[in-house]
C-alpha cells in the first residue's frame, strides 16, 4: 500500500534508503478545470497552460525540490535517457540518474509507473510503461541501466486494474510475442477480447529479469476517480506525475 499525505501526494511505500524520495502526484488540490480538474500536470493533453505550470508549482514546492524535475515527451516507446546531464533531447519513457536532486519524472493516466533505486540509494530511474512499451522492451532496457537487477528496489504505482482494462488481439499477440510468460496475465472473455493485467505483466517481466524486491501500491486509477486520472474512463483528461530523487 501507499501512505497519503495530503491531498496532491502519495507517497510510496517500499524499503527504498531513507534519502530516497519517491511517490506519485493525485489529481486533488490544483487550478486545472473539468475535464482536468484539479492537479493536472501535463501540458500535451489540452489544459490551460497557466494552469498546468500552477499545479506544477505548487508541487515544486510542496516538495520542496532543488531543482525542477526533468520532464519527458513520452511517446509509449522503449527508451531510456540519462539525465546526469541533461540535454535537449526530451523523448524517452524513462530516465535515470545517479545524481542527488535530479528528479526523474514520468506522467500516466492508466499505464504503470515503475520507480527503481539500488540498495544502496545512489541509482534511481522512473519508467512509464504502457502496453506499447513494455512490448517493445521499455521494461528490460531500463533494467539494464542498472548493473545488478538482484539490488533493485522497484515500486509500481497507480494504474488500471485488470477488471477496467478489456483489450484485444492487438495487445495480446504483441504481449505474448514479447514473452510467453505474459500469458497468465490475460483473462480471456470471447474469442477476441481479454482483460489484461498490467500490474503482473510488469511483475512476471521484472522477476525473469531477477528483481530482487517489488513493491505494489494497490491502487487502480480507473476505479478511483477521485484520486486518479483515467484515460479508458474519460479520454479527455489530465496526468498524474511519479517522481523519484535523492536528497
């Protein structure tokens, strides 16, 4: 599970080192309006910019962060970005950094957001994963950002549940392409349709690549429409953001 501190912040609940600060945005407690209300912080779906950089404000702060947090163009693609120095160059799914007060940040509204550290607290990474990417490998190449994945601490945050997220041949061929593993991740409802687990694809993929400690939040963002965002409920609507750092 998760703790709650406020109305715009969970915190995440794993045995990350205590200099490790990571958790995931709730869409409470902002200026963004319907359909965005309240605690947007994406700019790309729509919303009012002014409002947007407001949320993203009142984040900074609440946080109290050193520096601005290194936002992605996400694309649903497999690749992964240092941001030790920072460049231009914006489009990626995940990032990693080993540098103290350089916040990775990833954006979702029903895909699973993964936080990672090592053990010892001095590499951590945030990966959005989306059906699209984990079959493209957003997973692993994150993974292999880190030289021993038996010291990985991983947190996987809000997302869709399987009882919210029916998809079809597309998705399952694609999954089961990638790893055959994935099938027990389906529940299949009639020839063409199946309900799709996202939190266990994650898991089954980190455990073949030996993981050593995951860690679930529970919460699933379509059924939880007070707190999340849910792109398969609403469509028009805002993000949430999953931050990790080391202060």
């Amino acid at each position: 599970m998760t703790r709650q501190k406020n109305n715009i912040w969970l915190d995440a609940d794993w045995p990350a080192p205590k200099h490790i600060r990571a958790g995931t945005s709730l869409r409470t407690g902002g200026y963004s309006t319907a359909p965005y209300n309240e605690f947007n912080l994406a700019l790309h779906v729509g919303d009012n910019p002014d409002d947007v950089k407001s949320n993203r404000e009142i984040l900074f702060n609440y946080l109290d962060l050193s520096s601005e947090p290194f936002w992605l163009e996400q694309t649903h693609s497999a690749k992964i970005i240092s941001i030790d120095r920072p460049s231009a160059n914006r489009k990626a799914d995940a990032s990693v950094t080993t540098q103290k007060n350089r916040v990775s940040v990833i954006m979702t509204a029903d895909c699973v957001p993964i936080l990672l550290c090592n053990k010892e607290g001095t590499k951590i990474a945030a990966v959005h994963a989306g059906w699209r990417g984990i079959c493209g490998g957003i997973i692993e190449n994150s993974l292999k950002a880190f030289s021993e994945p038996e010291n990985l601490i991983a947190w996987i945050g809000p997302c869709i549940s399987q009882k919210y997220y029916e998809v079809g041949t597309e998705v399952y061929e694609n999954c089961l392409s990638h790893s055959k593993m994935l099938e027990k991740a389906f529940k299949q409802t009639n020839r063409n349709h199946w309900y799709a687990n996202l939190v266990q694809i994650v898991r089954i993929l980190m455990e073949k690549e030996r993981v050593g400690s995951i860690h679930e939040c529970g919460l699933c963002t379509y059924k939880l429409d007070d707190m999340f965002y849910s792109y398969r409920r609403d469509r028009e609507t805002g993000r949430m953001a999953s931050m990790i750092w080391m202060e």
